[in-house]
C-alpha cells in the first residue's frame, strides 16, 4: 500500500483528478488531498468534500508559506513567468494573455516594469539567470516541510504548479524535493504548458496527455525528456461511462422550452482569457440561421452553455430562439452537472465554439464540432498552439464566416457527417493514447506506482 499526498491549487480543481484519485484508492492505497484555501471558495470546497468522502478519501487545507521568503518567491516567480510572453516566439504574439498575465502581477512588479528600459533588461539572459537562481537561494517552507514529514506520503502528486501567485501545490513540491520523496505532476489542462506560466520546480516525472503535449513539456517548460510520460487526459474519463442516461427528447425541450420538432445546436462560450463577450458572434449567427433559403436553418434553436467564470457579459442578453442551458454556465464537475451537458449535446446536431476545452468534451461524447473563425478573435484562435492542434486533427469544421457555418449544418442535416473518422481519431490519440478501454486514472497510477517502485497489491 502506497500513501500518497495529492495537492491542488484549488478545490475546485478536484473534479481533473477524481479518476486518478479513484484509481488510486482501488488499489488499496492511502490518498490525503490538500486544497490552498486562498483559491478555494465554500461551494468548492463543498463539493471536493462530498466527492472525498464517497471515495473514502481525506480532504484538507494545503498549509500555505509563512516566511517571508514567499513574498520574494511570488514576485520573481510571476515576473519569471511573465517574462515568457516577451521572448518566446511561439508566444510572445499572443497580446491578450501576455496583457492578462501583466495585469495580475504584483504591484511592485508592475512599477518596476513601468520604469524605462524595465522591458528590455527583463528580456535579457542574465536577468533571468539571476531571477531563476533568487529560488534556490530560499530553501523550502519549514512550515510545508513539517506537515509533509507528519504525512509520511511515498509520493507527491501536484498540479498544476503553474498558474500566478504561487499556490500551495508549488511550495509542496518544492518542499518534497528537499525531502527526496518521489513528485508527480499531471498535466492539469489543454493549454496548461503553453498559456499559463512555467514550471519553477521540476518533479520527477510529468504526465502529459498525449505526443503533442509531451513536446510542449520539454520545449516550453524545460523537462527532460527521461521525466515524461504520455498517459492521456484524465479530466475527461467521466465521458467514457457508458452508463450516461440521455433524457427524451420531448422532456428535454419541454423542461427547458424548446421545440422538439425543430433542430438544435449548442454555442459553448469561452474563458474571459479567449473571448470576453460573444454576443456579436451569436447575433450574426441567428442572423444567417434566419436569412437562410434551407427552412431547416431557419428554425434551428440555440443552447447557448456560457462558460462560468464569463457569464457577465450574457447578463440582460437576448436573442431569438436562442435559450441559456443552464443559467450563468456550468462545469461538468458533478454527475448533475456531466448529465446536462450529455443531454444538451444529445440532443443539439453540433456543437459551435471560437475556442473553448468543451469542444473536447463534445468530440468525445460523439457530437459534431465546428469552430468558427471569427476576425475578432483571431489571436486567440488560429495563433494559439492548442487550437492549432484541433484545428491540424480534422475532427472540427472550420468555417470562416456564419454563411459557412450555416453550410457546415445543411451537410449535417442530410446526413453527411464527413469527419466522424477524424473525431474517432483524434480522441485515440490526443485523449486516451494508452487505449480507448482504459481509465486515463489507472494509467496515471501505474506510472506513479512505477515511479515509486513499490509492490502494491492490486484489486480484483
């Protein structure tokens, strides 16, 4: 039996890793999950706790840094991260996320980039090798480091590591590597390598989702090609239950007044970070849906799935035939949550999106899937590496104005789903590589166990 210490940056972010923590505890093993409370709100924590307790798994809050060598850390760290977006040319055009990032510095950080020249000393190689060496001058959280040794774990599993202020999951892995006990960390999402910040501390071993993100680990983030493993994207193995139950088509158009006899399609919003407001998008869709010579097209209604954490700029928005599935957004973090999504997807001929992670979900619940190309979002489109890789797969149509949209829906609407194959493909090799029957838990266990190198009795 293993005993393992999982710390997340939320607890929100339990819903990415309950298929491992499952995996993890049919093997007979010991999992303690920590959460860092200044990322975490009541409602997640909540659910992570609801989610723990059905698992027989214990919940907790991460213990966060009390030296003042934290303050440092933040400040070097996110400049470091920051820095990225100014001399990486895969990234450095993406204006958007590196004015994102650039916002949400500290506040002496943004001064000091205010001063003249700041920018271009910043860019240089030395800076960044005195900023990098400013983390081995601070030795791991004494704090951290107690409460590691009070656990016990074989190993530490982490994630992401990567995002701004420096939660709690970086300073365990740091501290765990003082400590010489094995680290994990699996890739937490699509775009987690290459639009988020870098990884400070390098762990044992990174568990990346499939080929393409396995490069981005070692291009953009640094890791050894000997510390990476390709086990696929745990986040999505809820789609692969084939228990789903689907809810009648007249039931569900009647719950959420809708037409049954009249076709639907759903628009997944996107994260503030992609496209703010949409509405443009949706009102010159409905405008070609109703200009349409095809009565078909004409009569189609919207689900509009707004993402969570952007559903202001839906605030007062209203469109035609268009109905809001569920109000101010959803994750498909709770069986709930997972069985309205699968029903709105049954029940809609596609999918339509600019760029959005619940694509994927789409493409592997078998639904047809067509990003538009919109000019205004074009950046955070056709230029973003993960968008790139969905856009190279086939398995979305890629339209580039809502007349081409509407064309990509007639084929559907006769029957002639011409990238089903692609679709089929692209989630083989890009979600679960190891195996389209296999959890993409139980392969992140076993590179854990291996790591390890323990012998742990397996469940039947």
């Amino acid at each position: 039996m293993l005993s393992i210490l999982y710390v997340i940056r939320s607890a929100g972010h339990i819903r990415s890793h309950k298929s491992t923590i499952e995996a993890c505890v049919r093997r007979g093993n010991r999992v303690e999950v920590c959460y860092d409370p200044r990322f975490s709100n009541g409602g997640q924590i909540e659910k992570a706790q609801k989610l723990c307790e059905s698992l027989h798994v214990s919940l907790a809050p991460a213990r966060t840094p009390r030296a003042f060598g934290a303050w440092v850390l933040l400040y070097t760290r996110d400049l470091l991260s920051y820095r990225r977006y100014l001399v990486n040319r895969d990234i450095a055009h993406l204006e958007l996320f590196r004015r994102d990032w650039k916002v949400h510095l500290p506040f002496p950080v943004r001064v000091f980039l205010a001063l003249p020249g700041a920018a271009s000393l910043v860019m240089t190689r030395w800076f960044a090798n005195m900023l990098t060496a400013v983390e081995g001058a601070f030795p791991a959280d004494t704090w951290i480091v107690r409460d590691i040794v009070g656990r016990k774990p074989d190993v530490v599993i982490v994630s992401p590591v990567n995002m701004r202020q420096s939660s709690a999951e970086l300073e365990y892995l740091k501290a765990a590597r003082a400590l010489h006990i094995k680290t994990v960390l699996p890739v937490f999402s699509w775009d987690n390598l290459t639009v988020r910040g870098l990884f400070h501390i390098l762990p044992d071993r990174v568990l990346c989702w499939n080929q393409p993100q396995a490069d981005e680990a070692r291009r953009h983030q640094g890791v050894p090609l000997d510390h990476i493993k390709i086990v696929g994207a745990p986040v999505f193995d809820p789609w692969f239950d084939h228990g789903l139950y689907t809810m009648p088509r007249d039931e569900f158009c009647r719950t959420f007044g809708l037409r049954a006899e009249d076709s639907i399609v759903t628009y997944l919003g996107s994260a503030r970070n992609i496209a703010q407001d949409e509405t443009s998008v949706l009102r010159a869709l409905r405008a070609a849906f109703d200009a349409s010579s095809d009565e078909r097209i004409r009569k189609i209604q919207i689900i509009l799935r707004v993402h969570p954490a952007n559903f202001k700029a839906y605030m007062g928005f209203s469109l035609s035939k268009t109905v809001e599935i569920p109000p101010r957004g959803s994750l498909p973090d709770t069986e709930e949550a997972l069985k309205l999504f699968h029903d709105t997807l049954a029940h809609s001929i596609a999918v339509i999106q600019i760029n959005t992670s619940g694509a994927i979900d789409a493409i592997i619940d078998g639904k047809p899937c067509i990003s538009l190309l919109y000019p205004e979002f074009a950046t955070q489109q056709v230029e973003t590496i993960h968008f790139k890789q969905l856009m190279e797969s086939g398995a979305s149509d890629i339209p580039k104005t809502p007349q081409e949209c509407v064309q990509n829906l007639i084929h559907l609407l006769d029957g002639d789903d011409a990238r089903a194959h692609a679709r089929r493909s692209f989630v083989e090799s890009f979600i679960r590589p190891r195996g389209i029957e296999k959890t993409v838990g139980e392969c992140v266990y076993e590179e854990v166990e291996s790591l390890v190198g323990a012998k742990v009795a397996h469940a039947v």
